[in-house]
C-alpha cells in the first residue's frame, strides 16, 4: 500500500463540481485561512470508504500523505490515522502503550499537514485528545500549542480537549479559554465556544461562572457558541450584557 494509490483512488471519485466548490468553502483564496491548500473535488463519505482500503497503510506512507498538496490526501490520512489510533486502544492489543504513544507523537511531528479546521476536528479530539485522557502529564503541551503563531495548532490545542470535558475534567479548556479569549481569529472563537457549550452540557454553573468573569470581554461569536443551548430568555440576557 502507497500514498500514491491512496491518491489514486481518490481522483478517480474526484467529482469537478467539487472542485469548484470545495476551494471557496474553505477559504482556499487569496488572504482566506486556506489559501493556496489545492481541492480534487472528493466528498468525505467517499474518502472514508479510501481510507478503510487502505487502514494498513503504514507510516511512512503516511507521513507522504499529510505533506500532500492536496486537501482530500491530507485528510484521508488523518482518518487511516485515527483508525489505526482507535485499533490500537483495544485491550486486546499486546503492544497498546507503544503504538498509541507511537502514532500520538507521529501526528504531533506532522501538524503541518493537520492544516484545515475540518482536518483538525477530524484527528485532534480523536488522537490527541484521547491519549491524554490517560496522560495527565502531558497536558502541558495543549498550552504549548496554544501559544504557538500557527492557527490550526492552536486549534488543535481547544478540540483536543474534547475527551477530557466529555469525562468531565474541564480544568484544561477553562484554562485555554481564558489564555485564547482574545485570539484574533474567529476559527478559534467558534472552536472555544463550541468547547464551552459541551462543558455546559455536563455542568452549567461552570459555564455560567466563566461567562460571569469574561463576559464583558468575550468575542461575541464565542459567546454565541457557548450559550446555543441555554434557554432562549437566558441566551438574550448573557447577548444583552
């Protein structure tokens, strides 16, 4: 198995209105959080079905697909590699630590391809984000990665945190949340929104507590986000303040 037939099968389920499409959709123009990624015209059912062909693939072809110029390449690499991520998390795996640990630090080590919000949404949570559920000590990187000048990594940092509020551990977030409140970049007021809203799901006195200290600072796409699920009369309140 190659990244090359990988490539292969996904341009023979390119489809041109796609390609038309795709390029706008994700800002892939001029000054757009996208610009200059490149659009087969594939749409993700048919690059799941590519990636359950090709879930062997090994790393080293891998890595050839997350350095694609093409958008559909990279993230068909992304889901083989949650896939091969998910195998090795069955107890049933002799040589679960390793691997997990093994294909944790290989997708850390290709973020440069993870470089899309959709890319992202698709392996952060997924990979990273359940690797620390059991890695307490090194949540520190999602602070890192928060600092970091490059948009998707800082994206990565919020979505990786996902598995962690869904255990109810929500330190993390709050903790990126108040370091990102100011973030330039609406991908990333949606994304710590978006990671706000979940956390009010399991506990809304917490999520109501944070907007309490930042509400009058907040992004209003990200209060938005947060408060999506709160009563209506509620959500006009926060909107209000």
């Amino acid at each position: 198995m190659t990244a090359k037939q990988v490539l292969s099968a996904l341009t023979a389920l390119a489809r041109p209105d796609k390609a038309d499409f795709l390029p706008g959709f994700f800002q892939a123009i001029p000054g757009g959080y996208g610009e200059g990624d490149r659009f087969l015209g594939c749409i993700v059912p048919d690059q799941r079905q590519v990636a359950k062909r090709f879930r062997e693939l090994p790393v080293t072809e891998l890595r050839k697909l997350l350095q694609s110029p093409w958008h559909e390449c990279r993230l068909t690499g992304v889901i083989i590699l949650v896939d091969q991520f998910q195998r090795a998390s069955k107890p049933s795996n002799p040589r679960r630590r390793a691997q997990r640990d093994e294909l944790v630090q290989f997708y850390l080590d290709n973020l440069q391809g993870v470089n899309n919000w959709d890319i992202v949404d698709s392996s952060a949570p997924k990979i990273l984000g359940e690797w620390l559920l059991e890695m307490p000590q090194q949540r520190s990187m999602l602070q890192q990665l928060a600092a970091s000048q490059n948009l998707w990594e800082r994206r990565v940092a919020v979505l990786a945190t996902f598995p962690l509020i869904r255990s109810g551990e929500f330190d993390e977030l709050l903790r990126l949340a108040e370091c990102l409140l100011h973030d330039e970049h609406e991908l990333m007021h949606k994304a710590i929104g978006w990671m706000l809203r979940e956390l009010g799901k399991r506990d809304s006195r917490v999520l109501r507590a944070f907007l309490s200290r930042h509400i009058s600072s907040m992004p209003r796409t990200m209060l938005r986000y947060a408060i999506e699920k709160m009563p209506l009369a509620e959500r006009q309140q926060w909107l209000a303040k």
